[in-house]
C-alpha cells in the first residue's frame, strides 16, 4: 500500500474515533414512575386506555358527536397541519446531506476609454455558462444530529395532535353527560314545581278549614316560586353546553340530538394498569420526552461547531468572448477547492451556543418530570374521584327515600293538626334538594370515568 493511501486511511479512522465522541447517543431519561398512582399498587398491565373510545362510551348518539369531532374539530385541523409543517423541515434535513447544486448563466459587456494609446479592445463581450456545487462533509455529526433533531420534532407534534385529539374526545363526553345531568334536573325541577301548586292548593284548602293560617299559604307560594325561578337558568346553561359541544365538533351552535342520563349505562372496566404506561399511552408525557429528545440533539449540534468544518466546491462550465464559440472545447473552464475552517475565536458564539443548549436540555429534562408527575396525580384524582360517587350512591339513595316518607307523612299530619306546614314545606324543599344532588352524583361518575380514560392516554388509538 502506498504512503499516502496509509496516512489517508489513518487520518480517516481518527476523525471516526473523534466524531463518535463528539456526538453522543440519545438514552431516554431515567425516570423513577412505579409509585405514581397513590394508594395503588397494582402490577396488572391491563389498561382501559388501550380500548378504543367507542368500546368506553357506548351510547350510539355520543359516538356519533365524537366522530364528527375528529372529523370537523378545527384544533385538530390544526395539529394536523403543524404535522405536515414538521414533516416537510424532516424532508429537508434528509436533503441537506447532498450538496447545492447551482446553474449560472451570464453574459457582460464592457466599454473602455477611447483614448489611442490604450492597446486593448473597446469594446468587450464574455458569455458564460456553467455549474457550481458545494458540499459539507458530514464529519462530526452535525447533519445526522439535525436530521434526528428534526425526527423529533415530528413526532413531537405527531404527540401533540394526539394529545388534542384525547382531549376532544374528553370534552365531547363530558359536555354530553353535562347535557343529560341539566336536562335531568329541569325535569326534576319541573316536577318539583308541579307539587309544589299541589302543595299550595292543599294549604288553600287547609285554610279554609282553618288547620293552617295565610301565612302557611303565602310560604308555600314563596316556595313554589323559588323553585320555578331556577328553570331559566337551567334551560340558558343546556342552551351555552349545547353550543360549547357544537363549536367542539366543528359546527355552528345549536341544538344537539342526544339520550337520557337515567339509560347511561356506568362502565365496569377501569383498570388503570402501571404507571409506566404513561409513556407509551398518555400522548403529552411522550410530547414531553420527545422535546427533552429534540432539545439533547441540538446539544450535539452545538458541540460540533467546536470543531472544523470540511467543504468542498466545484465548478464548471464554459466561458468565451463570443457567443458562437461559448460550446468549443477550448472554452472549458473548471475548478475544484477544498478547505477546512477551524474556529479559533469567535467572540464566544459557540460557548454560548453550547450553554444555551445544555441549559434547554436541562429545563426539557425537568418538564418532562414535572408532567409525569402531573398525570399521575390526575389519575390518581380521576380515581378517587370516581370511589368517591360509588361511596355517595347508596347513601343518597336512602336520604332519597326517607325524604319521600317525610313528604308523605308530614303532608297528611298537617291536615290533622298533628304537625306544623313547615316540616312540610322543610321535607320538600330537601327533597328537591336531595335528588338534584343524585343528578350531580351521578354526572360526576360518569366524568370521573371519562377523565380517567383520558388521563390514562386514552381517545387517540
């Protein structure tokens, strides 16, 4: 082998050896995640965020708003289209180890002094046509670190759409059991103001049997009335949910077709697997990671530009003084140069530039620990939440049905003088109280059960 082509083969085995310890490879961060979930500690990986979002809400009218959401939902449109932006820089990266290629085409006239004594032409021409090219050798990593930084940041926003789309499925589910739970409660109001006249015609009656005095009647009529000036506000608070639910499927506001809360049926499977699934299932966890994964790139980035640049250009083509010439072999013109650029002062840009950098892997590093804890705690409180409704539904059921005896009785004691109108009216105002309490309790279950399910990282797959 000849010398030069052994001190070629060592000079390239060297700058291997230097750039793979210039460009270090990504490990994700290790993150301790096993006790996330408070008070739970279960070890089955069996998780309800791997069911598709149409196996969780069985209502056919609610997966019919949730399909028209991700169809039409503009922030959706949205994170699709940062997905397309994110995927044309990519593109660009992949490009980017090619070198520029350049077509120039010129042609210059010049015209000198008249003066006799000038021995040149007057008059000059010069055609040229030609190709120029320029190239970066790749040799400490920096194009390979743009490209997997640019990676990143596509399936960052890939996370981010997926995220969005959690959401959407969240919030269409919970505006629609917000729309059961208010239509529920003016009907029970409605009702409420029925018995309410009932009980007023009764003291009219009691009244003029003198049981009970004016005062029993006018406090009843008050009652009744009070009871009737909340339906306003019940009807204005379905007209608002309907039209937040109109604008999150991608609609003008309106009217929105749906079922009863009382044919909802409660979801038994709430598994909520390990804690480690969060990465793989919660799309804002793995945004995260993917940001800390972006932003450790551009640290190998700026490490590079420590380190001298290689670049080679070249060009050719053909350059002559008449056009009719400008294609004859002797009009062939060409060169190549390549050089090496070693940083040696730089007013501090590439300290800087490093610093920078380090200190935004370091604050990606700190976010991505800071949302992982954040969604543990919020399954942690779905959880909680959800035990918590399991907890209220028989005891408010038995409060709901001795507050019907107490209605009864004490509306038939009145007639006999036995009890005073207002444990009468007392009994039904807690009553009406009591059972649009149940309505909330059971709204609540059914969003402690969607909240989880987006927690978990649920409504995207």
């Amino acid at each position: 082998m000849k010398k030069h082509s052994i001190i070629y083969l060592l000079f390239s085995l060297t700058i291997l050896a230097t750039s793979c310890a210039v460009i270090k490879p990504y490990q994700a961060p290790v993150i301790g995640n096993q006790n996330l979930y408070r008070d739970q500690y279960s070890k089955d990986t069996t998780n309800m965020a791997d069911l598709h979002w149409t196996e969780i809400f069985g209502d056919t009218l609610l997966q019919n708003l949730i399909h028209e959401g991700i169809n039409n939902n503009l922030n959706l449109q949205i994170a699709y289209s940062r997905i397309r932006q994110a995927q044309s820089y990519f593109e660009q990266s992949r490009l980017a180890f090619f070198p520029y290629v350049n077509a120039d085409a010129s042609a210059q006239g010049s015209k000198l002094s008249g003066n006799k004594t000038t021995t040149s032409s007057a008059n000059t021409l010069n055609f040229q046509l030609g190709i120029s090219s320029s190239w970066e050798a790749d040799i400490w990593g920096k194009l390979k670190s743009s490209k997997r930084a640019s990676l990143a940041s596509l399936l960052q926003s890939e996370a981010y759409s997926k995220a969005v789309q959690t959401d959407l499925v969240a919030g269409i589910a919970n505006y629609y059991y917000t729309l059961l739970a208010l239509d529920k409660e003016l009907i029970i109001t409605e009702q409420s103001v029925k018995n309410w006249i009932s009980t007023v015609n009764i003291m009219k009656a009691l009244k003029q049997a003198d049981v009970v005095t004016e005062a029993a009647v006018v406090q009843s009529e008050a009652s009744r009335y009070a009871a009737a000036v909340t339906i306003p506000d019940l009807k204005q608070s379905i007209r608002q949910v309907e039209n937040a639910l109109s604008i999150l499927v991608g609609r003008v506001p309106g009217s929105v077709l749906r079922g009863e809360l009382s044919k909802q049926k409660s979801i038994a499977f709430l598994h909520t697997g390990v804690p480690a699934q969060l990465l793989g299932n919660r799309p804002d966890v793995q945004e995260a990671e993917l940001n800390f994964r972006y932003n450790f790139e551009l640290t190998n980035i700026a490490r590079t530009y420590f380190y001298p640049d290689l670049v080679i250009s070249a060009s050719g083509g053909f350059n002559s003084a008449s056009l009719s010439n400008l294609f004859s072999p002797t009009s062939i013109i060409g060169n190549i140069i390549s050089g090496l650029t070693q940083p040696i002062f730089s007013q501090g840009i590439n300290k800087t530039r490093l610093k920078v950098a380090q200190e935004g892997q370091q604050q990606a590093l700190l976010s991505f620990q800071n949302v992982l804890l954040t969604a543990g705690q919020e399954v942690s409180d779905d959880i909680t939440a959800y035990q918590s409704t399991l907890e209220k539904t028989n005891l408010r059921d038995s409060q709901i049905m001795n507050l019907q005896k107490a209605v009864e009785y004490t509306q038939l004691l009145v007639r006999y003088s036995s009890a005073n109108y207002t444990e009468v009216l007392t009994a039904q105002q807690s009553l009406l109280s009591a059972q649009l309490n149940q309505v909330n309790d059971r709204l609540q279950q059914f969003q402690a059960i969607v909240n989880l399910y987006r927690d978990l990282g649920g409504g995207w797959k």
